[in-house]
C-alpha cells in the first residue's frame, strides 16, 4: 500500500509542479508582455480542473505516508526525529502555498485586470517555487537532504 500511495503522490506532485512550471516560464511571461489577464484565466480554467484535484491528492496521500513513517502527530512538531524535520518543513510549505492560494483566490483574482497583473504574478512566481520545494523536500525522505 505505502509504494501505492508514494506513486499517486508522485505523479500527483508531477501535474502540480509541472503546470506551475509551464505556468511561471511560459504563460506568465506572455501574459506580462501582452497584459492580458485573459490568457491567464484561460490557462487557470483549464489548469484548475487537474491542478487542484493533484494537489489535494498530495496533500491527503502526504498525509497518509507521512503518518505511516511517524504514527506520533506531536512529533511531527515537537520532535527533533529527523523525519519529523521533513515533515514539518512539507506542512510549512503546505500552509505557505495555502496562504498565497488564498490570498490570490480572494484579493488578487476577484480584481485582475491589466493594472494588477503583476500581483498575480507575485503569487505564481512564488507558488513554483514551493512546488519545487515540496519536491525537493519530498527527496529528502530518500536523501537525508534536510534531516
């Protein structure tokens, strides 16, 4: 079951990485030269519907493997284990990229037009490289990297 849920968790990473990869390197930068809010809500659309389903398929199979290698939740904060180091950093990045979810979804997106698409961009950009991060941590498990 744990390889199971490491390969959904995975390919899961794969879509939400990859599309904010494509995100950040190519709509985005055409969407500044252009100013086209357009585009990029056109990209979102699309994107959303498997972007946000592999995100939650992350969060909830992370959550899953992580408790599988620490069946103690208060050593996921309290501890020094290192693999409660790991896991505590992937929750900080979770709630990092929660917040500028949010914080686009309510404040920023509500409003986009051509005048504040560098505010979005202040989320996209950002957000990618939390991906990345949840990646590179999540090697980290097999690495000792952060432990």
């Amino acid at each position: 079951m744990h390889d199971f849920l490491l390969l959904i968790h995975l390919l899961a990473a794969t879509v939400w990485t990859g599309g904010h990869i494509i995100l950040s390197t190519i709509i985005l930068p055409e969407v500044l030269r252009e100013r086209s809010p357009q585009k990029l809500i056109q990209f979102e659309s699309k994107y959303e519907k498997v972007g946000m389903p592999a995100f939650i398929i992350q969060v909830v199979t992370g959550l899953i493997l992580a408790y599988q290698l620490l069946p103690d939740l208060k050593a996921w904060v309290l501890s020094t284990h290192p693999v409660a180091r790991v896991i505590l950093l992937k929750l900080t990045l979770l709630a990092l990229t929660i917040g500028f979810a949010l914080d686009a979804k309510f404040r920023v997106l509500p409003k986009l037009s051509e005048k504040n698409l560098t505010d979005m961009a202040w989320h996209i950009v950002p957000v990618t490289l939390l991906s990345v991060l949840f990646v590179v941590v999540g090697v980290s498990f097999r690495t000792g990297w952060f432990s």
